[in-house]
C-alpha cells in the first residue's frame, strides 16, 4: 500500500472506528497528528523524490476497471502535497476544538471530509477526484442540516440551498468532465487518467475554440463549489449556519477543491482555453464581482458570521485572478493564496464557533471590548484578521503580492490592458477588506466592555491548535519561498499570454 | 533557494534583532514579567550602536541580500539593505530618536497596566522601519511600510478601550490603505515597465539609460501616471493633503509614541520614499509640479489649523503635518530642477536635511509636551496650563530650544538652515517662485502659532490645580530630553551633519531676498503671537474654520457614508435581489418539489438528502461506466 493511499484512507478508517465505538476525540485527534506526520515527512522527501520538485512523487496506480480505464492512481505533485499539508493542519485543529460534549458523530463527519478533501487532491484519476469531492460534500450536507445555528426551518433551508447549489455545479462539472474525456478519447478507449489525459492534450490539441468552450463549462462548474460570483450565493449563509469544525474544514479546506480542479485539470489539458478572449474576459468580470461586489456585500454585513462567510467568498476573487492571469509566478501565489485563506479562515471560523458558544451573539453591534477579558484570544483574532486583510509577514500576503505582480505582467509594456486595469480594480479590494476587518474587529474588541457579555480566555490545550494556524500563516508569510520551492510543475503549464 | 553570498552580518542583526525582542515579547511575557521592558530597551540601544558601527560602511554598489522571499523564474523579489549616505544617516535619525524615547517611555509608562504591550509593540516598530530604512527594492519597501502601519495601529490604539483611541488607530490604518493603494498600482507599473526589475539601484540605471529612460521620453503619461501613484504612498504615511486627516487623530496614542513614530521617523518615511525615488519624479515635469503643490497646500493648510488648537499635542501634531509639506515641496523642487537640468543632484537634498533637523527638534518637542501632560496629570489643553516656565524650568529651556530651531530663528538654529534650503530652491527655480512665497507666510504662521503656544503655556500664572502643582518630571524623562537638547544645538554644526551624513546641501548664496523674507516672516509671526496670547486666559481669536480643521473630517464622514456605506447598502440589496433571487429561486423551487417527492418516498429530511445523493452518485457511475463508453464508441 503506497504512503499516499494509508493518508487518504486513515481519516476514513478513524471515522469507521469511531462510529464501532472508538473513543471519538482521541482517535481522531491521533490519526490527524499521524497524518500530519505524513504528509510532512513527504514534503522533505519531496525533491528528492520528484526529480527537482517539478514531476509527481509517490505515484502508485491500482487498476479498477479495463474499459473505460478507471485507475485508482494516487501521486503528489507540490500543489498537492500543499493542499493536503492544508487539510491535515486544517483537520487537526478543527476535530481538536471539538467541544467535548458534542456528539460523536462531529468528529465522524470532520474526518470523512478531510479523507474525501485528501482523496481529491491525492488521486491521478479524474474519475477519482470527481468521486472523493463528492464524498465529502455528503457530511457537510448533513452536518449543516443536522446541527447547524440557528432555527430548524432555517437551517434545513440552508442545507437545502448549499445541497441544491453544490450538486447543480457538481452537474455540470461533470457534464464537462465527460465532455473532456470523450473529446480525448477520440472514438478509442475512454481513459480517465490524467497522465494520459495530458499526453493526448499534448500530442493531438483540441481547437481552440472548442477548448475555450470546454474550459468555460468546467469553469462553471468548477466556479459553483468555489463560490466564483454569481454562482455564489450558497457560501456566506452555508458558513454562516455549519457546525464549526465543517465551516473551518469547508470553507478552509474542501471550497479549494474548485480551484485545484482548475489548476490540474482545466489549463492542462485544456492550456489554450483561457486564451479564448471571451473566456478570459469573463473571468475577469466573475472575479471582479467576487472582489468588488462581494467587498461591499461584506461591508454592509452587520454580523461576524456573515462578514466573515462573505469576506471569504470575496477573496476568491484573487485566487481566480492568478488563474486568470496564467503566468508563472501568478499561478504559483494562487496556490500560496489558497493555502492562506484556508489557514486564516479556518482560524476565525474557530474563534468565531468559540465566540458563539460563549457569548450566544454574533451582532457587531452587541459585542465590544472583548480584548480587555481575553487578550490571547484576541491576538488570535488579530492574526486572522491581519492575515484576511494581506498583511505583509502573514501568508495571505505573499499570495496576493505574487498574484498581483503576476497578473500586471513584467514584459516592459507600459500599456494597461483588461488584466492590467483588472488588477488596479481588485487592488481596491486590499482596501475594502481592510474596512470591514478592522470595522468589526474594532466593534467586538476594542472599546468598553459591554455589561453581561463576558468571554475569557481558551485554556492552554485548547489554544494549541489555533496556535498552530497562526504559526502557519506567520512562517508563510516570512518565507512563502519554502513552499515555493515545491512548486516547480506550475512552470511546465503553458502561459496563457494575451 | 539559490545560495547567495553570506549576508552581510551587521544589517542582518539590525534588522532582525527588533523582531525578533518583539516575538520574544509576544510568546514569553508571562515568564519575563518587567524584564520584556529592559530587553525593548537594550534591543534599541544594541540598534543605535550597529547604526554607528556601519557608518563607515562602504557604499554598496549592490544591495546584499539579508533574506530570500520570493523567487520564481526570473523574478527574483528579496530582503536587502541598500546602504548608502541616505539610508546610514536615517538609520541613525530612526536608532538614536528610537533608543531615546524607549528610555522617555520607562518613565512615561511605568504605571500603564499595557506597559509590556507597548514594549513589544515599540519594537515591533523599530523593526519595521528598519525595513523601510535599508530596503533596496520598492517591494520590500512595501512591506516594511504597511508593517510600520500596523504597528502604527497598534500603538495608536494602545488605549483601545477608549472609544476615542480605537477609532483613531482604525483611521490611521485605512487612510495609509488608500494610500498603498496608489503606491502598490506604481510599483506594479514600474515593475512592469521594468522588466521585473524593482531595485533602486536597477530602477535608477534604467532611467538613465535603459528602458525607463525610453518610456519616460515616449509614454508621458504612463510615467507620469507611475510616478503620482508612488506619491500617493507618500501622501498616504507622510499625512499630505488630501490624506492628511488620520496624523492630528494620531496624537491619541500615548505621546513617546507621537514623538517617535508621528513626527521624528515613520510619517518622515513618506519622504524618504520620494528621495529615493527622486529619479520617478525627474522624469515627469508634472508629477514634480504636483509634488510642490499637494506640498505647499498642505504646509500652508496645516500652519492654518494649528494657529486655533487648544490640545498641546495637537498644535504639534499640525505643525508636523506642515513642516512633512515642506519637505515633499522640497522633493518636488529638487526634481523639477534636475528634470530642468539646471545642475546634477548633489550629495545633498534639502528635503532630507530638513528631515534630520525637524526629527531632533519635533521629537524633542513631543516628548516635552509628554513631560507637561505627565506633570499636570494627564491634561492637555494649554488653556488649562500656564506659568509652567517656573515649575519645571528644564522642560522650559528645551522646549525653547525646540520652539526656536521649528520658528528657524537665523544662524543659531537647524531649522533656519534647513528651511532656508528649501525657500532658496523654491526661489531658484523657474517656477517655483509661488512656493517659496507660500513658504514665506507658512513661516509666519509657524512662528505665531508656536509662539501662541509658548505664551499659553509657560507664560502667566498657572490657570488650574494641576498646572499649579506641576513639578519638574522624573529624571529618566529630562535626561532624554537633554540630550535631545544638545542634538537639536549641535544638529546644524558640519562634524554632526557629517556625522549624520544629513544630505546637507550645499550653501547656495543666500539670496538676499530669501534671507529678508524669512527674517520678517519670523518678526511678524512672533511678535504678533505674543502681543496677541501674553496675559490671556482665553482664546481671543475665534477663527472656526481653522479650529475646525476646515471640515475634512465632517466632509469625509459623509463621503465614506454616501460613497462606502450607502453604495455598500444597495448593493448588497441587489446582490440579494437579483443573484440571490434568480439564481437561487429557481433551483429552490426545484428543491422544494424534489424535496417533497423524497420526503413522500423516505419520510424525513435527512433520509432525503442521503437518498439525494446517494442517487447523485449512483448517477455519476452509470454515466461514467455506461453512458460515456456508448457514447464514445
């Protein structure tokens, strides 16, 4: 068995052995401190083991069916192992402050999101990687209509919206997934692999147009499950209403999924699609509506939920910017960028799920001055909100400073053309989520302490696993370059030059 | 990473030995307890001395680089240290004003119960304006400033349970914001224009002969377009119309902090940029143009606000705002005569030789205004001052010593000789015969409204309880406004300037005309100034235009609420309305009738959406193991 597959498959087998009757909290707070120790492990052995960091590592391949050629092939290249080193950081820390009287079954649900997240991002098959996405989406459906805040009819209603959402853009991603595969297969044997998917990509290209089309339905679909405006309106209620540890494993962790479809599957086997102008361009709206209308949507929000849940639909926007742009160094923030906001935001959503539970109000208006009560919660709280607002030093940052620098272009033009004007538009952004970050961060924690609203601190084992996020972001964003080493194989994707 | 050559050690340990007493701070205050402080304050005098020790470092021709951070393909962004005559001598501006309000602080603060909060957040400071001091690319300058700007935040708002402090910090922050939105779209404009390439030292080659040089000469408009965003960075941290309003707000922090970060070093960064970056500003006529007007306005504006202040900290405040103009006004000049070619830029630049006069003497003047408020228990309206020249006759001599070298009183003072540097190159040049003008009557201003001050304040019989009872503050607050004292004396002498390596410019021939000027703008402004405040209790003048700070405020609030709040409010109705009601709608219609159909089949919500799914994925395998093959073959 290949170290790849015993990670996707320990946080399955944990969530099996919980539901026989395994204690809940140790076991799932163990496989995910063993699962981190993994997928560590393969980051130091990765450029040894991938030839310079640029192919894939630790390939293995298990054949399910002959005709059409389903393999259940695992293998990591470094935007991969990124994301899976995300969803194990993101997973500890979300089933470790798992309040001890919840029910098992949060633990249950938190590990077979993160298999199904691990599984995504680990398999070479795209059947496989189609499969896993949906895996995990079944617990985080249920989770939200089975013990989300809120009112009964309130919260099935938003389990339905996300469910009806999330499986409508699933549709039609895998409408285009089969279109792909058919396209390739070129009236042969239908072949979901991707190694060989690419090799067809490169030997004999689809026409551009077709590709631009293909790749415009992926983007839909890929778009939905990551809240790419206007297919978005699922994310800020759906996070606003989940248990903690699914909003933190959510948003943090399984919405990447979108993005990383996109990078591993769409621009390499479709590499001209984003050169159809009509394409790119609209791209280039759908992502300045994430960050300029989704900006001010957040700044009219007058609770943290729903500035949080939106501000985190809003910085998408920046990721699809770096995509859209398709240059090196902007592809590769992307990837850095959806580290970051994983980080971050599965940061808040923890402190946020505390802040809940301890105080029962989320109203900007009814909290204040909390930093006097609990300070190290509120560095806490400070790291994230920092972070969320691209603070140099944190690693939101040295994404966004990537992606800007990628997209705006360094070919010695001193013209602007869409990106260029695109790139001025999102800049704005940096300054609207610093509004409504620091609006509501001055609202909950500075000022006077509010009479009846008392919150203290997190005991030291509990801040361990925010400790560990805020670590994270804080080591990326000093050195974004021991991750950019990993990234090698984002060079190999052809530029998509306008 | 490549392995690039060892970084250089000193401008390594200087850098990072602020961050990292910060960190230490951070993690460990619970077992250090009072030793944080002493660790704060050893880290700055360790700084001070690395600052020394590298003054006679050579000039690099290179930028060494201290620390990786991005690098992919051919761009190649890292941690520097250009060290050059600028950079040594701000550095030893920003360690020797730092080390000594550290020490002011362990008086100022030692009842605060966020004392070792402060500390931390004083070093965290130090160690950003480092950043800013040594950087050799606009990238990392980028970063150092926005991290200056937090910890800018963080001390302004080191009383965050004041309504008053937290509004002010988050103010300060988002007016920077615009600001370094300007200044990021310059830099991603230059870095584009460059080839990637955004090092001074690259950046200055290639606008002398290299592609830059080809597009100033041909795109006018995009190098001038480049050249105002960077500004409005400068606008943004050195507080210049229209950006100004955040620095007076500012003073809410406690008042080592004003000193030190509002009007010595960090708000003088925005000049430093712009020096830096003069070549941007030579190669755009109207850029430079702009530079002396957004200067001047703000000089001379500022100079009117601060005639009308009540608050000691304010009048301050004010007048940093217009001595920042000044120097901005100053960049600008120098650029539109090097752009005119009247001559090559010397060694010297009058705005950063104001800028070293003006950190001695402002910060020597904040501090002492630390020492009144801290003996009159925390008062800081003058009106409720008076006569304090006899109870604390040390903090009187200094701040004459201050009072005198701001009004720039002839030939004994710093501030004569930087001012006069700069009212000899409005004078100079063709066109900056209206600047040096607004020059002369900023002066005027100036020496009335410090005189006002001076009167109100250390003049007559003390007018409350606490300025009657006020003593001469603790020792370890006089000793560094002693000192402060002697720099501001010594600051105009050659072997200090030297020492400093000020960019003092060359005498110009004093113009007798410049000389005149100035010389009556200071009779008019203190005569006046004290015929009109000596004996007075009260404000005789009653001008509200200027004591209300021409409305900026009172206009921006409703600009942020109709531009921000309300655009925000009806957009987010839309959104609601048409995404949310379109898009939404119709899948949920949908949702309801299959809901209901699941719920006729399997009775229950939850069984519905497993049922859901699991027919999704069963779905899924068919039309991937049957359909697809059919439809491929």
């Amino acid at each position: 068995m290949s170290v790849l597959e015993i990670v996707i498959l320990l946080p399955i087998l944990a969530a099996l052995a919980i539901w026989l009757g395994a204690p809940a909290r140790a076991t799932s707070v163990g496989a995910a401190l063993i699962n981190l120790a993994i997928v560590l492990g393969l980051l130091f052995q990765f450029k040894s083991a991938s030839a310079g960091g640029a192919g894939y590592a630790f390939e293995s391949a298990r054949v399910v069916l002959e005709n059409p050629a389903i393999t259940f092939g695992v293998g990591a290249d470094g935007v991969s192992l990124i994301l899976a080193l995300l969803t194990v950081l993101v997973t500890l820390s979300a089933v470790w402050q798992i309040a001890t009287d919840k029910p098992a079954i949060y633990h249950i649900a938190s590990l077979l999101i993160a298999g199904g997240a691990l599984g995504a991002f680990l398999s070479t098959d795209v059947f496989f990687i189609y499969a896993f996405h949906e895996l995990a989406l079944i617990p985080t459906f249920l989770m939200i209509g089975l013990y989300g805040h809120g009112e009964d009819s309130h919260r099935k209603a938003v389990a339905w919206k996300t469910t009806i959402y999330l499986g409508a853009g699933s549709l039609i991603l895998l409408a285009g997934l089969a279109w792909l595969v058919l396209e390739y297969s070129g009236g042969q044997k239908l072949t979901f692999d991707l190694n060989a998917l690419r090799a067809q990509a490169a030997s004999t290209p689809l026409p551009v147009e077709k590709q631009g089309l293909i790749f415009f339905v992926l983007l839909l679909g890929f778009g939905t499950l990551v809240s790419l405006f206007p297919l978005h309106s699922w994310a800020a209620p759906a996070y606003a209403t989940a248990p903690t540890p699914v909003a933190m494993l959510h948003s943090g962790v399984l919405k990447k999924f979108g993005l990383y479809g996109i990078i591993r599957i769409a621009m390499p086997l479709l590499p001209q699609g984003l050169q159809v102008e009509w394409v790119q361009h609209a791209l280039l709206y759908m992502l300045l509506g994430n960050i300029l209308v989704m900006g001010f949507v957040t700044i009219s929000q007058r609770s943290l939920d729903k500035v949080l849940g939106n501000s985190s639909v809003m910085h998408m926007g920046y990721i699809f910017l770096g995509i859209a742009s398709g240059t090196e160094i902007a592809l590769q923030g992307a990837v850095i960028l959806m580290f970051a906001h994983g980080i971050s935001i599965a940061l808040l959503f923890a402190l946020m799920g505390r802040m809940r539970a301890q105080l029962g109000t989320l109203e900007l208006s009814k909290l204040g001055g909390l930093a006097s009560h609990a300070p190290i919660f509120t560095i806490l709280f400070a790291f994230g909100t920092f972070a969320s607002i691209g603070l140099p030093g944190l690693a939101n940052f040295s994404g966004e400073v990537m992606i800007f620098l990628g997209a705006f272009g360094s070919d010695g033009s001193s013209t602007l053309g869409p990106l260029q004007w695109t790139v001025i538009l999102a800049l704005w952004g940096v300054v609207m989520s610093a509004v409504y970050m620091l609006r509501a961060y001055r609202s909950v924690f500075q000022g006077s302490a509010n009479a009846g609203l008392f919150m203290n601190d997190p005991v030291v084992s509990q801040r361990i696993p925010l400790m560990l996020l805020a670590a994270a972001l804080l080591i990326v964003g000093c050195c974004p370059w021991l991750l950019l080493g990993l990234l090698k194989s984002l060079s190999v994707v052809p530029v998509a030059a306008m | 990473m490549p392995a690039q050559e060892a970084a250089p050690t000193l401008p390594t340990l200087l850098l990072l030995l602020p961050l990292f007493t910060a960190l230490t701070i951070l993690l460990g205050h619970k077992l250090l307890k009072g030793a944080s402080v002493i660790l704060s304050v050893a880290s700055a005098a360790i700084c001070f001395i690395i600052s020394m020790m590298l003054l006679h470092s050579e000039n690099s021709e290179i930028a060494p680089v201290l620390l990786p951070f991005i690098s992919v393909g051919k761009i190649n962004i890292v941690i520097d240290a250009l060290l050059d005559q600028q950079s040594r001598g701000m550095m030893l501006i920003v360690t020797s004003i730092g080390l000594l309000v550290h020490i002011f602080s362990l008086g100022y603060m030692k009842e605060d119960a966020g004392k070792v909060r402060f500390f931390g957040a004083l070093s965290l400071f130090m160690f950003s304006m480092t950043g800013i001091v040594l950087a050799g690319n606009l990238v990392m300058m980028f970063i150092f400033w926005e991290l200056v700007g937090l910890s800018s935040y963080l001390l302004i708002g080191h009383w965050f349970q004041k309504a008053s402090a937290a509004e002010a910090s988050k103010k300060a922050f988002l007016t920077n914001r615009i600001g370094d939105f300007g200044f990021m779209i310059g830099i991603l404009m230059l870095f584009a224009a460059n080839h990637g390439d955004v090092s001074f030292l690259g950046l200055k080659s290639s606008f002398a002969a290299g592609p830059l040089h080809d597009v100033a000469a041909t795109q006018t408009a995009f190098m001038t377009a480049a050249a105002l965003c960077l500004f409005m960075g400068a606008v943004g941290k050195s507080a210049q119309f229209p950006l100004h309003v955040w620095l007076p707000d500012a003073m809410e922090g406690p008042t080592p902090v004003s000193a030190l970060i509002h009007a010595a070093t960090m708000v003088a960064a925005g000049v430093f940029m712009l020096v830096r970056c003069s070549f941007v500003f030579e190669a755009s006529h109207d850029a430079a143009y702009t530079l002396c007007c957004i200067g001047a306005i703000t000089a001379f504006m500022a100079a009117l606000m601060a005639t009308q202040q009540s608050d000691i900290k304010r009048v301050l405040a004010y007048s940093t705002l217009s001595q920042l103009g000044y120097m901005v006004m100053a960049v600008g000049l120098l650029a539109l005569q090097v752009g005119g070619h009247l001559h090559e830029a010397g060694p010297g630049h009058p705005a950063m030789f104001h800028l070293y006069t003006h950190a001695f003497f402002k910060a020597m003047l904040f501090l002492g205004s630390g020492a009144i408020i801290y003996s009159c228990h925390h008062e800081q309206d003058m009106w409720k001052m008076g006569g304090l020249m006899k109870h604390m006759p040390v903090t009187f001599v200094t701040f004459a010593i201050g009072t005198a070298s701001l009004i720039g009183v002839p030939y004994i003072t710093s501030g004569f000789w930087s001012k006069e540097a700069i009212l000899g190159a409005a004078f100079e040049v063709e066109e900056g015969r209206p600047f040096f003008w607004i020059g002369v009557v900023t002066a005027m201003l100036t020496a009335f409204y410090m005189t006002r001050m001076f009167v109100i304040t250390f003049f007559g019989k003390p007018r409350t309880d606490s300025a009657h009872h006020a003593s001469e503050a603790p020792i370890i607050m006089v000793l560094p406004l002693l000192v402060l004292a002697v720099l501001t004396l010594i600051s105009p002498w050659h072997w200090a300037t030297n020492m400093f390596q000020a960019m003092e410019p060359k005498h110009a021939e004093g113009h007798p005309t410049v000389l005149i000027a100035s010389f009556l703008a200071l009779v008019i402004g203190v005569s006046v100034g004290f015929f009109l405040y000596k004996g007075k209790d009260k404000e005789p003048l009653n001008i509200k235009l200027f004591a209300n700070k021409f409305y900026f405020d009172e206009i921006y609030a409703v600009l942020v609420k109709v531009f921000q709040d309300t655009v925000a409010w009806i957009i987010a109705g839309l959104e609601r309305l048409v995404v949310d009601g379109i898009m939404a709608r119709l899948p949920a219609y949908l949702a309801a009738r299959v809901g209901s159909a699941a719920r006729n089949l399997q009775g229950g919500h939850l069984q519905g959406y497993t049922f859901l799914l699991g027919l999704g994925v069963l779905l899924v395998i068919y039309v991937v193991v049957f359909a697809l093959p059919a439809l491929g073959h």
